[in-house]
C-alpha cells in the first residue's frame, strides 16, 4: 500500500494525477468495501469533480501542499454545507449544515479530495463498531471481529488501504481503539488543538479530532494541516534527539488485566527506543480509576443534556447502544458534573508534576487485549459489553480526562491480530510523540503489515 508521502511526490512530479489518485482509490472502495461496510456515503463523483480542478492548478504550477489531490474520507460527524450529516444514526433533524465544519474547510484549502463518509457507533457511542442503522464495520485482519469504536469506519478503512488517511475522533478512545484492534496509526491531539466548530458532539469537554494513517509521517501532516500553531508548542521533530528523550512505562496498572502476549509486544517496541539510547524508566499512573470514573460521569452527564430533546422526541428511532450510553446520564445527581470536570485542572498539574517530571512520553497500552470476536449487542448480554467497554477504555479515557495527546502505533500480532501501543505526552507535546513515533516506525516495520484479501 502507497504512503501518503509516495503518493505527494508522485502527484507533484506528475508521474500521476489528481483524477489517476482518485480512480484508484474508489476502485478499492467499491471493490472491496462491502465486505468491509467502512463508509456510509461514497461520493464518487463529486471527488472525481475536484480531482480535475485540482489536476489543472498542478499543472498551472499551483501547489496547496502536501495534501493536494491526496483522497481521504472523514467520520460520518462533520457539517457540510452541501452534504447530510448523520452522526451514525437515522434521526430526524440531523441534515447538512449552514458552512462547512472547520476541519471540512481545512482539509478542502489544502487539496484534500473527500470520498466520503466513514460508518461509526450511532451518536459516536459505543466501541464495537455495529450501527444499527448502516450495518457493522468490519476488521480488515479478521471479519468475524470487531474493529472497536466508535471511529470504526475510520482505522478499517485505512488499515484495508480503501483511502491512505482518514480522519475520526476520540472522547475516551474513540480512535485509539479502532486504531489499536485494526493495526492503524492514530493521533489523539491535545483537547482544543484542533477545532470542534461544526462536529457532532459526543461530549463537549473531551471530543477531539485526529487522523488515522498507515504512518506517523501522514498523521504528521494532517495535524499540521487541522490544528492551530501555537508559539508555545514543543520543539519540532526534527530537533528531537533520542538519546535526550526519557521514556516512562506505565504497564504495571494493566497488568493484572491484559494479555500477557499483548504486553510482550509493548515491552519488545520498548526494546527498540532503548537500543536507540532512548532514557527509560518505570512510572506510576497517578488517580487512574478516579479519572476514568470522573470522566465516565462527564461524559454521560454532557451526553444526556446535548440529547436531551432528541431522547423526548426520537427515542424510538436510536438504536439500544446509543440510547443506554444517553440515558446512563439521566439517573446521574444535578451538580456531578459540575463536580467532576472543576477538579480537572487540579488533576491535570498533579498528573504533569508527577508523570512528566521523570519523563517526556510515557509508553502504556492502548488496550490489553486484541479485537474480540463480534457479539451483537441485545438485552441479554448487554451487561457483558458494558463491562467490555469499561475495561477496553481504562488505559484511554483519563488521557481524554486531562486533555493530553497521545499517539497509537501498531507494535506486533498476537494470533493473526495487531496489538498496539500508546504513547502519551504532556499537553501540547505532539512533536514530541511524533519524533518518538516516527523513529519507533523507521525501525520496525509493524505498521507496514497488510491484511491478507485487501
């Protein structure tokens, strides 16, 4: 499978063009998409559209950057002034917006040519991927398993190389997971770094927008595209210096719960930066299932006041998920919300004095296990998927809860699956997780695996 870069050079030597690019990458989707169920809309022709303008400023001598005439598709969760939006799910109101999302527009000035729209969890509430509405997204490794949620749609259809990036977004793991189980690259950025104007909201407090890709390098690219530049950021990758990076391992807290071959492939990546001269060392993850359970009443509360009307008005038309994740908020007490989120900052600068005063990016699971075999979510097992979920998002919501960016990288296979790593940094140090994650894939060739078919 081509990498964004090859694919850039290629487009701006003119050794192919915009509408070439396009082509291919719809051919894949209809080949091999339903198999899949990645995307909810394709919208073949108004991509090939924009190839040809684009084509046409290459060869005027114009250049948008490195995106330019680069196909992707976005979670089904953004506004378009000429396009529905429907948030995974088939309730009435949810329709096209006045102006294009922020990231829509930005990715638009850039060149970027959308194919179309990526399946999720229905309102972006769940973590296995199955709408009831449009159908299950499929694992790419493995049909029969899931590929988490809620930006299913997402990491399959890159790991399945139907589109070289994508672009989803993560309240408590929502793209690190999909990441994880499908053997995708992920950037969870800083909460606030990339703008939420125009998004469907999961929850306000923690909903962030990041791409998946096959590689560091792409998902670089699309960071500095999305977000804002800010004076105060860290210093760039290309002044990283390995051997001045320390490292800390939080694996201890999941130990006791995850599959001990799943950490094996993280202590192994370990191995890789350590040979690099990479400092390492042991750290404690302060308050971790305080966080999770401080985010959880957050979540639910903000949930069930965004949706509070539609849950009068449609609670027929939402499918169980969904509608257990909203209504989870309702039987919370007035004011725990409030609670939860005014000792967010506090947390935030013990969590920083004492994580990051030992090391600059920490290394921890992106979840314990590989993706599950797929079992549909009904009333008879629905208290076993509940705590599915919980135990999948311990390792991921309280980096949603402080608002810190993590990355996800594929570091290995346990039965045919991919496992992945997180890395983690204090706010606002994605160059630093970048830098470490890009030196991590120049040594290794997991995120270079395909899955067999595709």
């Amino acid at each position: 499978m081509v990498s964004l870069h090859d694919l850039a050079q290629s487009l701006h030597s003119g050794n192919t063009s915009c509408v070439a690019t396009t082509g291919y990458f719809l051919e894949r989707i209809q080949r091999h998409d339903p198999a899949l169920n990645a995307f909810i809309a394709l919208e073949a022709q108004d991509a090939l559209s924009a190839a040809k303008a684009l084509d046409l400023e290459l060869r005027n001598g114009q250049s948008r950057g490195p995106l330019h005439g680069i196909p992707l598709a976005i979670k089904d969760i953004f506004e378009r002034s000429d396009k529905p939006t429907s948030a995974g799910s088939q309730v009435g109101g949810i329709a096209r917006g006045s102006t294009d999302a922020t990231v829509v527009r930005r990715l638009r000035a850039a060149g970027a040519i959308v194919l179309g729209t990526l399946n999720l969890d229905e309102f972006a509430a769940g973590g296995t991927g199955d709408n009831p509405h449009f159908g299950r997204a499929r694992n790419p490794w493995d049909l029969e398993r899931i590929t988490g949620g809620s930006s299913s749609g997402t990491a399959a259809a890159v790991a399945a190389g139907l589109v070289p990036v994508a672009i989803g977004s993560d309240t408590g793991g929502s793209l690190r997971l999909p990441a994880a189980f499908c053997g995708v690259t992920a950037l969870k950025p800083t909460w606030g770094s990339i703008s939420n104007q125009g998004v469907f909201a999961r929850a306000r407090p923690f909903d962030t927008i990041g791409p998946a890709a096959r590689d560091v390098a792409a998902c670089r690219i699309l960071f500095e595209v999305l977000s804002e530049p800010r004076p105060d950021a860290q210093s760039g990758a290309n002044t990283v210096n390995m051997r001045q990076l320390r490292m800390g391992f939080a694996t201890t807290a999941f130990r006791d719960t995850a599959d001990p071959r799943v950490l094996v492939c993280i202590d192994d990546a370990c191995a890789i930066w350590e040979r690099m001269g990479v400092a390492q060392c042991a750290v404690d993850l302060p308050n971790l299932d305080l966080m999770t359970r401080l985010h959880q009443v957050i979540v639910k509360s903000d949930s069930a006041l965004l949706h509070a009307t539609t849950m009068r008005e449609h609670a027929h038309q939402i499918g169980f998920p969904a509608r257990s994740a909203i209504e989870a908020g309702l039987f919370l007490p007035a004011g725990r919300q409030q609670e939860a989120l005014a000792v967010r900052s506090a947390m935030l600068d013990h969590f920083v004095e004492t994580v990051f005063t030992q090391s600059d990016v920490v290394v921890l699971p992106v979840v314990g296990t590989v993706a599950p075999q797929y079992i549909q979510c009904s009333g008879s097992n629905a208290a076993a998927i509940i705590r599915s979920f919980a135990q999948s998002g311990r390792a991921c919501r309280f980096v949603n809860y402080l608002g810190l960016p993590a990355l996800a990288l594929p570091c290995g296979f346990v039965d045919g699956m991919p496992v992945g790593l997180q890395l983690i940094a204090r706010p606002y140090a994605e160059d630093l997780l970048l830098a470490a994650g890009d030196a991590f894939q120049a040594a290794s060739r997991w995120h270079l695996a395909e899955p067999s078919g595709f």
